[in-house]
C-alpha cells in the first residue's frame, strides 16, 4: 500500500477491516484498525463538529416522525440518553445523536422508509451493528440495533458486542418532545 497516500491506505484498511469483521476475523480487524488510529491526523480528531442544537432538534424530530409513521418505537441511547437525563438537553460537545430499536423490528423496508423520507442518506454502508445517517443539515445519527439474547441485550459496536441486563423503557420529556428510554 505504499503507493498510495495516507487518506487512501486509511480508506482501504476502512474496507479490510468491514471484511475482517463480517468474516469474524476480530483478530486481524483490530490490527487495521489500530493501524488506521495511529495514522489519523491528529487535528482532524479536534475538528469533530459539534452539532449546532437546533439542527439536532430537527433532526431528531424528523427521525422521531418516520419511526412513529411506520409504528416503531426507538429509544436514546448512550451520549443522547446521558444528556437527556442529566442536562436535559444534548450535551455540548456531542457530535451525534445515538438511538436504538429492537432488531426484531428492522428491515429493509424501514431502511427505505427512512431513505425516502428524503432527508436521510446513509453514510457508512459497511456498518453491521445498525445505520449511520446523515440528516440534510449535517446532523449524524447512529441507529444500534439491539438485541435479545437470553438474559442479556446487545448491541454492536466496531468491533465488539456491548452486553447490558435486560431493561425496560419509559417516556421521558426531552427537547419539548417525548422519547423512550432506559426505565433503570
């Protein structure tokens, strides 16, 4: 891969390494993925854009509005549920928003839905633990899957399962709407 520049060994490791996990090689994914860390212009790290509030907003309500459309309920999780119960806000250095539904209630047809809602592309085709999307204005929305596994939920992330105890969900008041999550 010498013959090519940093962006583009770092884009082909990108495809190594959704290869390296579809076939369940963690193993090599990790060294790529490593390799692609070290690699990583570091200024670009810093230049994560924070989402401005109100497009987040926007952007949430617009998914809130297909997913409700086509009777799915989907909850906030991780560093959108943290703001919600902590600041009951978006916290302010967050770069995303972060949702779960159930993988018993995903298909291709809410994939499309959500595609031809005609504000959401999808941005990382590669992904396997849900959808990516980018909303017109920007706004990036993680979609994590989540399943049931006998006593346990997961959901997946890069390269590993993240594990929780079963739980359930509840209302809760959040940028002047309602939205599920985690009831303990």
């Amino acid at each position: 891969m010498q013959n090519y520049s940093q962006q583009e060994q770092m884009i082909i490791r990108g495809y190594l390494i959704s290869a390296f996990k579809k076939n369940h090689d963690y193993t090599r994914a990790k060294e790529y993925i490593k390799k692609n860390i070290m690699d990583y212009p570091l200024e670009t790290v810093s230049k994560k854009n924070k989402m401005i509030k109100q497009d987040a907003i926007d952007a949430l309500r617009d998914i809130k509005k297909i997913f409700d459309n086509i009777g799915i309920n989907f909850f906030l999780v991780s560093g959108t549920f943290l703001g919600c119960i902590r600041d009951s806000d978006f916290i302010g250095y967050d770069y995303d928003i972060d949702i779960g539904i159930w993988s018993e209630d995903y298909s291709d047809k809410v994939k499309n839905e959500i595609l031809e809602y005609g504000v959401f592309i999808q941005y990382d085709l590669n992904w396997i633990g849900g959808l990516k999307l980018k909303h017109a204005n920007g706004v990036k929305i993680d979609v994590f899957l989540h399943f049931k596994e006998y006593d346990k939920i997961y959901h997946q992330g890069e390269v590993v399962k993240w594990y929780n105890t079963t739980f359930k969900l509840q209302k809760y008041n959040f940028i002047g709407d309602e939205y599920y999550g985690f009831k303990d």
